[in-house]
C-alpha cells in the first residue's frame, strides 16, 4: 500500500470526483482512476461505488478513507518534524481561517507576525470552519480559527466570546425590544449563512434543543447580503454582535438574542496530539500576547 495511491483515493472523496482530485494533486485523471482501481485491487474489496459520473463511499470505502486521511496527516508530522530538525531557516505555517470576523480578530496578528518573523510564510485558507476543521485534522494545516464547542478529536485556545444579536427589519414588531430569543422569531423567514459555517451549526443546534424548525429562506456567504436581505424585509438574521456593529444599515433593528449556547466563540484549533511548527507555536504564542495586552488596556 502505496502513500500516493492513499492520497489519490482521499482526494477522490475530499473533492467529490475523479476529475477534481486530479487537479489537486496535479496528476492526470487517468492515473487517478488506476491509483484507486490498484488500491481497491489490493485490499480485494471495492471502495467506491460508482453511480454514473459520481461515486459514493462503500463500507469499506469509509474505513479506509478514515484510516487513510490519520497516515497522510501523520506522514506531514513527521517530514515537518524533520525539516525542523536539519534547522529550517524559513518556516511555513499553513493558518486557516473562516471569512466571517477574521478582518476583526486575526488581521492585526498578521501584521504583528510579519514583523516579528518575516521568514516565515503564511500558507493561508479561507473557508466555513467545519472545512476547516476537516483539513487540519487532514493535516492540510497546523491551525485553523472554528468557534467552540468542537468535536474531542481537537486541542484549543481561545480567542474572543462575542453574544450574537438578531438583526430584524425595522417594522419589525420586536425591533424595539432589548433582546429576543430564538422562539420569538421562530415564524420568521430565517437567513442563514451556508452548512459549514460553524455559526449555523450553532444557531441550529440552539433550535433543535427548543424543537423549533424555523423556515430558512435564503443561504449566503455574505454577512453583507443577509443584511440587505433584513433591511428589503425578507427576513431575520444572526451576526456576532462585533460584525453586526460594523454593518450598521438604515431599516435594520439590532436586539440582543437572548438564548444559552449561542455564544459566538472563537478560537484556533489544532489535532489533538499532532505536531507543531515553530511557526504555528509562535502563532499561538503571538495570539496570547495580544489577548493579554488587550485584557490589560480594558
């Protein structure tokens, strides 16, 4: 069992098809396919189950992608750990962050880091946290920003706890009020940021320990565009009260959401017991500091 045909078949799944893994690991698909068909030849057992122009994982398929992504990641540990070790004088740090409230939280660290280390280069990936959270524990990354609670599998250090507000039309009947919980607005249009941002995950949670099943109306990436969405009256939506502060709109009210476990907090995250760069432990040394120092000036 070969490591490139391991990582041929992870990519397969991770990308969704044949044709995507190819250009991740910048190979052909043709010698994609003959990676996987080796290593499903190997094992004696299918792993794919194809199904026209997709595939889906056999139960097989699972064990082996699980078993397989812990190698590939253990296989970065240790050539990380040895570059290290021969004394590499330029790191790298491969930092993952999520788009929404990392221009607030992590850009002044960026330019703090630079100063301090500026042979070290930032290897930087944007996507919702629960992506995030999938490619450290692929070891993809030595650290990615995912707001708590996270699955056991992750070490963590916290970085800032923000409530979250509802952001209502301003003919809202609530929109005058101090706070509001999740069942008050539960027969409004919901407008949701999209799965995989972990503040869904949050806010969905919250609704199912109520039993609520509000309607969402619109997914998005955008925290601007939920906001226009509220202001033209097609909903309600949910921002870190921090976020929402900096996107103040004429026609769209501000209420506190007054409901247990919606607390919007960030942190970075890491495998639990896997390997550290240098450059990824100054991060986190750097991310203390800075906490510290602001804790200090409130």
């Amino acid at each position: 069992m070969e490591i490139r045909t391991l990582r041929a078949f992870v990519e397969v799944v991770r990308q969704g098809g044949f044709s995507n893994a190819a250009k991740a690991i910048l190979a052909t698909q043709s010698t994609v396919s003959k990676a996987v068909r080796q290593l499903e030849d190997e094992l004696g057992l299918p792993l794919l189950d194809r199904l026209g122009h997709s595939s889906r994982l056999t139960a097989a398929g699972e064990i082996v992608y699980r078993r397989a992504a812990v190698m590939l990641a253990e296989r970065e540990d240790l050539v990380s750990e040895l570059d290290e070790l021969r004394g590499l004088t330029r790191g790298v740090l491969r930092l993952g962050l999520p788009p929404l409230g990392s221009n607030i939280l992590f850009a002044p660290l960026f330019a703090l880091y630079r100063q301090r280390f500026p042979g070290i280069e930032i290897k930087l990936h944007q996507h919702g946290s629960r992506r995030l959270e999938e490619m450290v524990l692929a070891g993809e990354m030595d650290l990615a920003g995912s707001l708590l609670p996270v699955a056991p599998d992750f070490a963590w250090q916290s970085i800032h706890q923000e409530p979250i507000v509802a952001l209502l039309p301003a003919s809202h009947r609530l929109a005058g009020a101090a706070r509001v919980d999740l069942g008050d607005l539960a027969a409004d249009p919901f407008l949701l940021f999209q799965e995989g941002f972990a503040i869904d995950t949050v806010l969905q949670a919250a609704c199912e320990r109520r039993g609520l099943k509000p309607q969402v109306a619109v997914r998005s990436a955008q925290a601007d565009f939920l906001v226009e969405l509220v202001a033209a009256g097609v909903g309600v939506t949910f921002l870190p009260r921090m976020i929402a502060d900096q996107r103040p709109r004429p026609g769209v009210a501000r209420v506190l959401l007054d409901e247990p476990g919606t607390d919007w907090h960030m942190a970075l995250v890491w495998r639990k017991g896997g390997y550290l760069s240098r450059a990824a432990l100054a991060w986190l040394d750097l991310s203390r500091e800075v906490l510290a120092a602001n804790a200090a000036a409130a």
